[in-house]
C-alpha cells in the first residue's frame, strides 16, 4: 500500500465538530470548553500504516491509532477510510472525557442512533454473540449488560424474513394531532377546526398514485407498510376511510400493516372496524404513563381509563396485534409512578412493548419550559423495569435505538411476544430496506449495499409547504430510484 495522502486525514475531519461536540455533551461537559482557545488540543497524523489522534486538555492526554483501510475501488477507500477517522477520533475523546470526569456512560463512546449496527456488524465477521459482546465491551466501553442486550436483538433480528434490496418499505405521514405533546418535537400540528386535512388529503392522494408504481418499476416487493404521525387515526371517520382505501388499491400485498392509533381519545368502533376490514393487522394505542396526573402535565388530554377502554375496543374487533408505548423519565414521575404503568401493561397484555426513555429536542415545549424531570439514575431503573416487565409478558428484544438528549444517556427498546416483532421497525432502525415514504415530512431511502452508503429524498415537513409542492415530492422520489420518465 502506497502511504496515504496525509490531506485524506484533514479532509475526514473538516465536518466533525458537531459530532464531537456531542461527546463532551455526553459527559455534561459545557459546550464554552470549545471556544477559543479550546480546552481540547487534538492532533492528528498519518503514519506509514496507521492513522493516530491525540487529544488532550490541561495535563491530561488520550491517543489511539488504527489501521488505514485500503480497497481495491478508490470510492469505497476514500469512504472507507473517512468513516474510520471519525470513529477514531470519537473514541480518543472519549478517552479524555472519562478522564476528566471519571464517568461511564452505559453506551461507553457510542453515540449513533443504531448500536446494533455493531452488533450485527461483528457477527456478520464470524464472530460468535460472545466475542460480539466482548468486542463492543473492549473497544466502545459499552457496559456488558447494553452490549448482551444487542446480542440479545441481533439474534431476534437474524430470524425474521431478510430484508434486502429487492425489497421497499412504505411509509405514509398523517401530521395531525389532537393536541400537541409537551415533549413532541416532531413535523406535526394540531387538528383544530380540520380546514387543512381536505386539501392534506388530496395531496397525498396525489402522490400516492403517482409514487406507487415507483416499487413495480424498480423491480422491487411491498415488504411493510406503516402509517405514522402524527396520529392517522386523529383524521374524521370518512378520511380516514379514505386513506385506507387508499392503502388497499396501491399498496396489497405487504407481508406487515400497521397503523399509529397513539392516542385512545381518537378511536372509535368505527375506526377499529374499518382497520380490521382493511387488513391492518397491528395498531399502536399509546398511552406513554398510565397516571392521570402525568398525562395532564404533557398536554395528552386523555386520562388512564381511556386507554383500558380502547384496548378493550380493539380486542373486542378482533385487533390482532396492539402495541404499547411508554415512556420512562417524564416529568414529576417517580420509580412507584413507572411501576404503576407496568402493572398496566401486564394487565392489558399487548402483544409488543416499547419503552422509550424521554429525549428532550430543543424544539419541544417541555425543554423550553424548563420541566423538572428524573434524574439519569432514577430514569435508568425505570427502563430496567420496562425489561423486566417484558420479560413478565413473555417478550423479548427485537429493536433498538437511541436520540440525543435522552435522559441518563439511555435508549428506547422495542419488544414483543415470539412472531409479532415490527418488521418496519426493524428496517427503519437498521437501514436494511428502501423506504418509499409520503406525506409531510416522509424521508425516503435508498439503500447502496455493494457501496455501503445511504441517499434520501425528504418531504417538506410544513403542512401548507407539502400541499403546495407535492409535485415537486413527486418528482424527488422518482429522481431518487431514477424512473422518472418511466
């Protein structure tokens, strides 16, 4: 191997500041220690075979070095090679923070959204789950317990139907609410008087039929298709209606349906009728805290008793799968108030699990009102008795991921009884499918296997912008899978 282009090792990190910035926020560091003149002094070389980072502050240094990648395609060598700058150099700050604060994060120096990449990453190797686990243990100082729980997934995960490039997920937005959630930072608005979801509709309607055919041309199979939000089932009966049938003409055959019933004040026998008739077979009823006091804090506007009820509705029409959501970490919650939530969930026995921990987005309403919330630790004992609590239900781990700002440096887990793991769960999280995705802020994706890399097409996330310019969402999508003209 000819010595590398010392410049290669410059132009990996022009961009990464943002991510090493978020690791000194991992350690509570303040985000002050990088104006100049910096607390952090790296230094990076490139050697005869290995590329090395030295950070270090006041009296304290940490270095590391790995290997540089060589390939035979001069494209995959350049990405190859980027990828592993920034993982090391991620790392050797990591090094220094645990120094200077003698803390472990859980997820030691990871701080992706997909640590079962990892995981899954080692065993497609040939390593056996036990040296996975030790791999991430040693060199991602990730806490044995977190790293035998991707072990865990990962397994889950290799039995269910291989996704590929012969597949596409759709994904289909709904971005109305009935109230908008304390914490909620996502694309979406309150219903209100309903003056938006006419012309919303018929927009979607619009891509649909002219995005649709984008999966046949492309020589690919509907593999899981899930209707998110938003709340879909916020929409009046007859759109709602709509939208199904929609689903029903342009999308049969999926081998997964499932739609986002989160909140119980929005369904009706109606709805969940209309849901079975259409062949969705799982739903999400969301109730996030089973204590009354806590979901007037968030602005849920339902009560506890509605969800029992609208779990009881759904069995009684014959729902096959109803997932719940819960939260650990909101505001004013203790451990007694959590466990008062699980002895919930055993009780309405869903047939998946997914306990998130609380993140908050500087965009939400809580985090800029300043809420008072559970500390890391106590928010880290109430995920561990969301585990044990799915463990009680007969479940295991099927999925997992993670956002910033989570409290305790945590992460959100999907489980769920054998047979009913989320298909689209797992392709969302992974990266494993094409995503096909519509409506107000829909990302689509498409997967680059033998190049290892992702392009995306977004959807405006305004819902006036999206009404206003669905040809051009039409036109993103087609540019995206190349069958515009087709």
């Amino acid at each position: 191997m000819t010595k590398p282009d010392p410049a290669e090792l410059n132009a990996a990190l022009q961009t990464i500041h943002p991510e090493l910035l978020a690791m000194t926020r991992l350690f509570g560091l303040p985000d002050e220690y990088w104006n100049p003149p910096a607390r952090y002094v790296m230094r990076a070389e490139t050697l005869s075979d290995a590329y090395q980072i030295t950070f270090s502050s006041d009296h304290l240094a940490a270095g590391r070095q790995i290997p540089i990648p060589c390939e035979e395609d001069p494209r995959l060598q350049s990405l190859h090679r980027r990828r592993a700058v920034r993982r090391l150099c991620k790392q050797t700050l990591y090094d220094l923070c645990r120094q200077i604060t003698d803390i472990h994060p859980p997820w030691g120096s990871l701080t992706g959204v997909r640590p079962t990449h990892l995981m899954l990453e080692a065993l497609a190797e040939g390593l056996s789950p036990e040296e996975s686990v030790s791999r991430l243990v040693r060199d991602y100082d990730v806490l044995p317990p977190k790293a035998e729980l991707l072990a865990e997934i990962a397994a889950i995960q290799r039995q269910l139907p291989a996704p590929g490039d012969s597949f596409m997920d759709v994904y289909i937005g709904i971005p109305f609410c009935t109230t908008r959630c304390a914490y909620c930072s996502f694309s979406s608005g309150e219903i209100g008087d309903g003056h938006l979801v006419t012309p919303y509709m018929d927009a979607l309607e619009r891509e649909i039929r002219a995005c649709a055919p984008i999966i046949r041309q492309t020589g690919r199979s509907l593999r899981a298709l899930y209707v998110g939000g938003g709340t879909p089932t916020a929409l009046p009966l007859a759109d709602f209606r709509r939208l199904l049938t929609l689903i029903r003409e342009f999308f049969p055959s999926a081998r997964e349906y499932t739609v986002e019933a989160g909140r119980p004040d929005t369904l009706s026998r109606e709805k969940l009728r209309a849901i079975r008739e259409a062949g969705i077979s799982r739903i999400s009823i969301n109730p996030q805290t089973m204590n009354d006091r806590t979901l007037r804090v968030i602005g849920r506007a339902h009560t506890a008793e509605q969800v029992q009820e609208a779990y009881a509705l759904a069995r009684e029409e014959q729902i096959p799968h109803i997932n719940m959501d819960v939260i650990a970490g909101l505001p004013g919650e203790n451990e007694d108030d959590f466990r008062r939530t699980m002895a919930e969930a055993v009780r309405l026995h869903p047939e998946s699990l997914t306990v998130h921990t609380l993140a908050l987005k500087r965009s939400s309403r809580m985090s800029l009102e300043n809420a008072p919330l559970p500390d890391g630790d106590m928010t880290a004992r109430m995920v561990m008795d969301g585990l044990q609590t799915a463990r009680k239900l007969g479940m295991s781990p099927y999925y997992l991921y993670r956002q910033k700002y989570m409290a305790g440096n945590l992460e959100n887990t999907g489980y769920a009884l054998p047979g009913h793991a989320c298909l689209y769960n797992v392709d969302m999280m992974e990266e494993t499918s094409h995503i096909l995705a519509l409506g107000a802020g829909g990302i689509s994706k498409r997967i680059w296997p033998e190049e290892g890399h992702i392009t995306r097409a977004p959807n405006v996330s305004n819902i006036g912008d999206y009404i206003a310019r669905v040809e051009e969402m039409i036109r993103r999508k087609e540019e995206l899978f190349e069958t515009a003209g087709s």
